[in-house]
C-alpha cells in the first residue's frame, strides 16, 4: 500500500483533472473489451478496481474520485442507448440528468464512443468498392480446378458462396458457413481462385487451431487473428499501426481471408479493416452468426451478415444420407429446443442425478477409450 502513488487532492490542479481522466479512460477500456454495451454497475467494478493503484486520505476522498471518474466517463467516452426524449415531458416526470423518474440506475444501457467508432468503422467498410474482382469465367477455371484435384463439385450452395466473395469486389465481404454445410471447399477455391490473379491469401482465424485447419485445408499461409491485429493495436510490440511490423507482407489486392468469423473480437475486426484501408487489401470474412461470440466483446459478423448480401450454406453434408439429423442440427442451431426430440428418439439423450450422469460419462468414456475410439466429454462445471 505504501507504495501506491497517492492520488491528487486538489481537484482544481491539472494533475487532479489528468489523474481522474486517465482512470475513467482506462475504467472504460476494461469493461468495454468485455461488453459492447453494458450498464453502470459494470462500469463501477472496473472503476473500483483501478482505484486501488492508488492511495487516498480517507474513504470519503476515494469516493469523491469514484463518482468524478463516472461523472467524467459518462460525459466524454460514452453513449447512452436507448435515449428517451424527456424534452416534450412534464417537469414532474423528468429527474436532473434529462432520465424518466421511473429509470433504474442499473437499466440504462451504454456503448463506449471507442466501439460503436469501431462498429461504424467496420460497416462502413461493407459498401466500399474496390478494383479488385475476377471474372466469371475465371471463378468457373478455379472451381473446375477443385473438381479436378479434390473428385467431387461442388454444390449449388457452396458455388455461391465462392462466387459472391471472389467477384465481390468489396473491401470487406462476408459469407455464412454453419458448422457441417462445406464451407472449407468454398473457401479453398477462393483461394486457389485469388492466388489464381497473382494476388496472395493470407488465412486469419481466432484460435490457433483453427488457423492450421484453414491453412491446411485451403492451402495457404494461416495464422491467429491476434497474431497480426494485435501488432497492429499495439498490444504486442511498440510500432502500432505500422504496416512494416505486421510480420507479413501485404500488398494491394491481397486478401485477408477469416474463418469462423463470428468469434472475431469487434477490435479485431476493426484492426483487419484499418489494416486493409492502410496497404489496399480486401478482406473475406466467413463465419456463422449463430456461433458462440468472442469472448471479449463480439457479436458485429451477426450484424454485417444483416446488412449484406452474405451468401448462407443451409444444406448439412457431414451426416451424409442421415437428413432427419441434418435438419435437426439446423434447427437446433436457430434455437429451436424441439429439434432435440429426434435425438431423445434415438436415445441419444439421457437424463438422471448429478453423480449417476458423472458416473455414466466417465464408464462410457472409458468404454470408449478401451476400444480404440476417439472419446470427449464435456463437463457444465469445472468441478464436474
């Protein structure tokens, strides 16, 4: 505690003003990497946890900081959604702060100016022409070519998805590929295709994992999407928005290609953006809104699918001839609880107490594994 810097005690010194700004800033930062919108009490732990880098006289001046940091926070570096307008209303039905008399403290909803730029930085980039397309007849050699190496065609849904996003023609593009519906073959002729016009493919995904997957699977150089958007943030290294310390060449007209899109952190996806905007590329991005968002804050790919023309795979391949199953895992995906009944049917699905379904998993498990099988069991609860 002795060595924490103690805080300013007069609020009319710009070290005091620097001091509660710098707080809120970062106050901010934290809670908005976790959540694009969220309400005071997020704000309040964020707050509360960077004041005890600090040392204060007493409790009552700790908190005097507290509520300048939030006062100074809501001021400049948030937005309040949802904004009723209080001006046509009686005076009776309107607090100071412009709120209805009947809002909580904790319902008002907020956005940091820094996302909703970065959201609008993104959007924007969904309308924006390039020259960089190909002709029909060049999309038609490079499906062709996958017809000829990999024995099979494609079907109707999986040639538009290629098609839209290699004669799109747009800095930023975006296609919807469910789990099981073969959106790797779209995506290795967009590649080939691409590569096809002296023009290289650089393959981006959020995990590491799935990066080797799309690399191998589309025959190009792939890597983790913080691998490059976080030299590009500054997060790694000290040479943000340097195009030289990317680690990667790209040159105009490259694409940046993104699998699993949807699990893409807003930041990142704006990084990828100013990244294109800086050296001429253009970037595909792949994905399925239904997925599971980032764990920081997400949930933009489902609003660029909304306001595009994204082409969406809605036929299952990976259950093969078994379409009763294929239809339900499509639904099941939508949220449609009644899907599970065909699995119930099946006795796919089984129910009991905790430590018998514990018991079961693990003998299953077990069963699995004495056989030669490949065997994974998910558990709700760390201690499970």
């Amino acid at each position: 505690y002795a060595a924490r810097s103690a805080f300013p005690t007069d609020v009319s010194s710009d070290e005091y003003v620097f001091a509660v700004a710098e707080l809120a800033e970062k106050a901010v930062e934290d809670t908005r990497q976790r959540r694009a919108e969220f309400n005071i009490r997020h704000l309040e732990t964020s707050v509360s946890m960077h004041l005890t880098n600090w040392k204060f006289d007493n409790e009552t001046h700790s908190d005097h900081v507290r509520q300048e940091v939030l006062e100074y926070a809501k001021k400049h570096l948030l937005t309040e959604l949802g904004v009723v307008d209080s001006s046509h209303l009686p005076a009776a039905l309107v607090r100071e702060d412009g709120q209805l008399i009947t809002a909580e403290h904790d319902g008002i909803t907020y956005a940091a100016h820094a996302t909703l730029e970065e959201e609008h930085r993104v959007l924007h980039g969904l309308n924006q022409l390039t020259g960089y397309t190909m002709s029909n007849e060049a999309v038609a050699a490079a499906m062709q070519r996958h017809a000829d190496q990999a024995g099979f065609e494609l079907n109707e849904g999986q040639e538009k998805m290629a098609h839209s996003l290699l004669v799109s023609g747009e800095k930023l593009a975006c296609a919807v590929g469910p789990a099981g519906t073969g959106k790797t073959a779209s995506m290795a002729v967009v590649a080939d295709g691409w590569k096809s016009q002296d023009r290289n493919v650089i393959g981006l995904a959020p995990s590491a994992r799935a990066a080797q997957q799309l690399g191998h699977d589309a025959g190009i150089e792939a890597q983790t999407l913080a691998a490059l958007t976080y030299k590009w943030r500054g997060i790694v290294g000290d040479s943000p928005r340097d195009v030289s310390n990317l680690g990667v060449e790209i040159n105009p007209g490259d694409m940046l290609m993104v699998d699993e899109a949807g699990m893409a952190t807003t930041a990142d996806l704006a990084a990828l953006v100013e990244i294109a905007d800086e050296t001429g590329a253009v970037v595909r991005l792949v994905g399925d809104p239904h997925q599971l968002d980032a764990v920081e804050t997400g949930g933009l790919f489902r609003t660029m699918v909304r306001q595009s023309n994204a082409v969406e795979l809605d036929t299952v391949m990976r259950m093969g001839a078994d379409t009763e199953q294929a239809e339900s895992s499509t639904r099941l995906r939508q949220g449609d609880v009644n899907a599970l009944d065909v699995y119930r049917e099946r006795g796919w699905v089984h129910g009991g107490s905790r430590q018998d379904m514990i018991a079961d998993a693990v003998e299953a498990h077990l069963g699995d594994m004495g056989v030669g099988f490949d065997s994974i069991v998910v558990a709700s609860k760390k201690e499970d």
